[in-house]
DNA sequence: AAATTAAGTCAGCTTTATTGACATAATTGA
DNA sequence: TCAATTATGTCAATAAAGCTGACTTAATTT
C-alpha cells in the first residue's frame, strides 16, 4: 500500500512522523464528527448547527460577534444557520442590559436537550480514548494539540484541568 | 465568558475535561487546516483536492476506491475533485496492469509541486508542537489520537514510527 | 455463463461557506 | 454634542463540497 519505505533518506522518519500525525488529525476529526453529522441530519441540521450549538452551551449569553470570532466564518455564513436554530427555539436571544447593542444567546431546554444528545457520544468517544491512554498520554496530547493551535486562542484553553 | 465555575456537581471536572478535549480538537483543525486552505483559494481548490492531493502523494498507485475508503466520502463527490485535478494536470492515472480495472493515480511533477507547498506549512506547524512538547507528549499525543479513531482504520497507522 | 467488482456518469439536491453592499441602533470618543 | 465606531442583521449572488439513486461499461471471479 505505502510505497519507498526505505531509510535511503536520512530525513526518512522526521518527515514519516510529521505526515502520520497530519493524517491522525485527519482521521481523528473525521470520525469525531461522523457520529454528530448522522445524528443531525435527522433533524435536517449541518456541522454548522452543532457548533453553534455546542459554543452557545459551552458559553451561555456569548455574544454574535464572538462566536464569529470562534468558528472563524463570515456573519453570513452563521446567519443563516444561528437564523435557523432562533426561529426554531433551539437558542434565545436576550439584548445585554449593560450594552443593548448586544443579543446575548442561549440554549433553550430544546437546543440543551440537543446539545446533550450530541456531544454525549463525543463524549464518550474522548473518554474512551483518554481512558486507554492514561493520564500521561492525556498531557501529552493536550500539550501538543495545544502547540498546533494558533497563538491568539490558546488562551482560551486551560494549560491542564484542575486536580480532582 | 466561561459561566458556572462552581464545583457543586461532582462530575464537573470529567466534562469540563472532556469539552476542553473536543475544544482542542476543534481549534486545532481549524488552524490546522486555515492556512493551507488560503494557498488553495488561489488555485480556485478547496479542502477536498488538498486531502486527495495528499493521499496520493503519499499512497502513489492508489486506486479510486481505496481514496473513498480514506477519505469517506462518496464517488461523486470525489468525481468532480478528482476529475479537476486530472484535467489540470496534478494528477495522472494509469490503468493497472494486473487488474485492468483499476486505475492507479500517480501526482504529477506539478502535482508533486502542490502538494510539497500545502504540507511543508502543516508539517512545520506539527514539527514546532512536537518540538516544544517533547517527545513523550509526542508519544501521548499519538496514543490518544489513535483511541479516538475507529477501530478499523487504526491499523493505517502505525504506533511507534521507528519501529519500520 | 453469471455474479461481482472497479470505475465512471447522469440528474437533482442540500449545506456551508464566500464577497460586497447596505441598514439600524447603540455606544464611545474628540 | 456630533462624528465615528461597534454590534447586529440583511440583501443578492456565488461557489465548494457534500448527498441520493440510478445506470453503464469493462474486467475479473466464481
């Protein structure tokens, strides 16, 4: 199947590595998010609505503008999705007190039932995984996930989780 | 931002952990794949020739139907990539001479091209994660990877890259 | 000879994304 | 106070990337 597998190159098992970890990312996410996507077509829903889904749960009265700045795609784009879920009663929006500029979102008990029911099974994916490993793999993994990400949204993400 | 940091449910730490996990998956594919993806805007691709590019790259001779397998995804959406890349010359096929059936797909020197400039940025960004995280979350990195892939494909992926 | 496999193609459809322009309301700064 | 900026929303048009289902051709396997 794999071709030249020979040590000719001295460059052989850095650039080997670096390509295994681009396709255990690739493979990674796409069976992460294969079980979500079967899920929400049910519901004639895409990747998007889960995202937004997920974010708006994850961060209850997130702002439009920063869960733009999250998913990274245009207002267009979570428009028509975010569109979608509002008039659906999946999400609520409520206008800031503070600044009435903003519409603050959340999750309906409907958008919570179905935020559950999705994230669940990635869930338990991840828990499986990470029970496999074991804690140290789980640092590891952390770690380096982290390095991938681009300077400006690491803070975002806890460096560990707090001992329990 | 992050609400209800309180700790009065006893499981709150596994599923903040477990979020944080999907969080860092998220993040780190959609930088993984952003920069890439802005190369291939000036070619008028999109995401789907660069995994098809890659895959071939890296499996030269592979057949039509071992792409579905990787990739997932179904013949037409595959045709029309495919059938692009072919007309425009970054990848060739060649009829297999033991089953003539099958059509080997092959990159082409402009192909070859393409691809070199797509994964030379992923792979520097993989390369300066491992660095800074050193090679035992290297190894934990993989470990949890290949836990959240699906059985079936694990064996694409081998545990240990020195070990060839 | 029949069944299966590999590849390709047709038509029609949906989701998810894009750009660019513009509108409204609210807040902020000079 | 008034101008600039910000937050949100909406218009129209477009494209990428996926889907289903049906069908054909050629080659191999049983």
């Amino acid at each position: 199947m794999t071709p030249s597998k020979t040590h000719a190159n001295p460059l052989f098992l850095r650039d080997e590595e670096l390509r295994q970890a681009m396709e255990l990312l690739f493979y990674a996410y796409r069976d992460f998010t294969a079980e979500p996507d079967a899920m929400l077509a049910k519901y004639g829903f895409g990747r998007a609505h889960h995202r937004v889904i997920y974010f708006v749960g994850r961060n209850p009265g997130i702002t439009v503008s920063r869960l733009l700045a999250i998913l990274k795609i245009t207002k267009q784009s979570l428009s028509r999705v975010l569109g979608r879920l509002l008039r659906e009663d999946f999400i609520v929006q409520r206008t800031d007190r503070v600044d009435r500029r903003r519409r603050l979102l959340f999750l309906t008990a409907k958008g919570e039932e179905l935020e559950r029911l999705l994230t669940d099974r990635q869930a338990k994916r991840i828990a499986r995984a990470y029970r496999q490993a074991g804690a140290e793999a789980v640092e590891g993994f952390r770690t380096v996930l982290r390095g991938i990400i681009n300077e400006d949204d690491r803070s975002r993400l806890a460096a560990r989780p707090e001992r329990r």
